[in-house]
C-alpha cells in the first residue's frame, strides 16, 4: 500500500503530523509512506527512515509548474492521499491526485459558528474525496473538548480504516 500525506502549509503543523506519520508505520512496516512538504517543511523530514519519499511542492510556483508537479503526483498511483493542509494548492492536489482513496481534514472556523465557513471546500470535499473529518472548533471549544491538531490527524486516520500504533 502507497499513502501520501499532504502538509505544505507551516512547520509546526509538520511537526505535529510526524506521530502520525511513525504511528502508521510502525502498525504497517510495508506500507510506503510518501509525504508532500512545503521547501521548509522537508528540512524537518530528512533522514527520517519511516518515510519513503518527500515531494517537495513549492508554494509559489507558477500554474504550469504545479501542473507538472500534480502529474508526477498521479503517477504514483496512491492508495490513500490524506490532505492534512488547509491550503487551496493542497485540496487541488488531493482532489485531482489520482489515488484510490481520497481523505481531508476540514477545520472551521474557532470564532464563530458559520454555516459559510470553508463552504466551497466542503463542497468539493463531498464530490472528490472519500473521508472527510470537519471539526467544528468553535463547538468544540465552546464545550472544552481537546482539538489538538495531532488528536484530529488520528481521528481522520481511524476514518480512515488505516491501522495505526494508538501508543
């Protein structure tokens, strides 16, 4: 099995989705694990041994160039792509990936409760992808549950039905 996870947004968020990453191996060493990453991004991944293959996107290309870059990304054939970023590169990557399944996490809006919030992503999240987990933060936090970023990545991940070490 080949799964790709899409971060290209802050380093901190790539930090918090390296758990993830090693749980998922460590559940499946055979699994290959591929990982899109911002130019700062990849430097929090090198040398690690759980991942296959980082794919470096540049955020500010040009079209063509990121055009390029989604070909290479559907030769790959993914059985799972799994959209971690709140980025427009990244849903466009996921949703024109080519992989068997398409997963995202959808972040509302912690200030207030919208029905507009990220209407268009959820739109196309419906259409293109297979699992979505929508967090509703301004609920959550209202109520004082845990949405920590980790947390919602694994949860995502159980939607999913991709065995991972809960340790």
């Amino acid at each position: 099995m080949k799964i790709c996870i899409s971060r290209i947004d802050r380093m901190g968020d790539m930090f918090l989705t390296l758990p993830v990453i090693k749980a998922i191996k460590t559940k499946n060493p055979m699994i290959k694990i591929y990982v899109l990453a911002s130019d700062r991004n990849s430097k929090v991944l090198e040398n690690l041994s759980y991942i296959e293959e980082i794919i470096i996107i540049n955020t500010s290309s040009r079209i063509l160039t990121i055009l390029k870059k989604l070909l290479i990304i559907r030769k790959f054939n993914f059985d799972f792509y799994i959209n971690l970023s709140p980025t427009s590169l990244s849903y466009f990557f996921c949703f024109f990936s080519n992989a068997k399944n398409k997963a995202t996490l959808i972040f509302l809006s912690r200030y207030k409760k919208s029905i507009y919030s990220k209407l268009l992503v959820r739109i196309f999240s419906k259409i293109f992808c297979h699992y979505i987990h929508t967090i509703h933060r301004s609920e959550k936090l209202k109520n004082n549950e845990n949405i920590h970023h980790t947390k919602m990545i694994f949860d995502l991940i159980k939607i999913c039905q991709i065995p991972c070490d809960n340790n």
